[in-house]
C-alpha cells in the first residue's frame, strides 16, 4: 500500500520516552491488526531498542512501536546503517557502545 510520506503526521505515545508515534488518524476504533516490519539497533548506552510498524486492523499504517528492552528512554536514534533487520536476540544484554573501537 503507497503510503505519502510527506503527507503523514504522527504524534507521540505515552511510552515512557522510548518514542513510539501514533499515525493519523488518530480515532478511538482502530485497533492493532499486525506488525509487517521489525528492526531494532543498540543505543548510545548498548542497551537493545526494538522498532516496528503496526498495522490496523484494516492494513493502514497505525504506529511505530518503539521498545527499550529495559523499558527506559531512548538516548539516542541510530544511522540508518545501524538498523539491524528483525527484532533483537532474546539475551537482552548491552553490546558495545556504538562508536566505540
């Protein structure tokens, strides 16, 4: 589905910091259908942060799902080069910190 990216607004969810966003629109009767998408990085600290693309149940995009393995918040967003594809491994344990030799 074409989604315009320049045409979508989100706003932010009460999620402690981690920084998910709701996508319009924003109405009480959408419900969660899927998730089509997941990736997930390390962040500044090496702790794990999972991000994914919720659906509606009707297939509309519906939020991005930002989750802190330790449920603290997010304190810093990667480059694009470092997402890493599905969520991250089950140890939930810091890697090193990024940029870190």
């Amino acid at each position: 589905m074409p989604v315009d990216l320049d045409a979508l607004i989100v706003r932010p969810m009460s999620d402690g910091g981690m920084g998910s966003l709701a996508i319009v629109p924003f109405d009480s009767s959408r419900r969660f259908g899927s998730s089509p998408a997941e990736c997930h990085f390390y962040d500044l600290d090496g702790i794990p942060v999972s991000a994914a693309l919720n659906l509606d149940q009707d297939g509309k995009p519906f939020e991005i799902d930002v989750w802190r393995v330790d449920f603290e918040p997010t304190v810093g967003w990667p480059s694009h080069t470092e997402l890493l594809a599905g969520p991250p491994n089950n140890s939930f344990k810091p890697t090193p910190l990024r940029g870190a030799a």
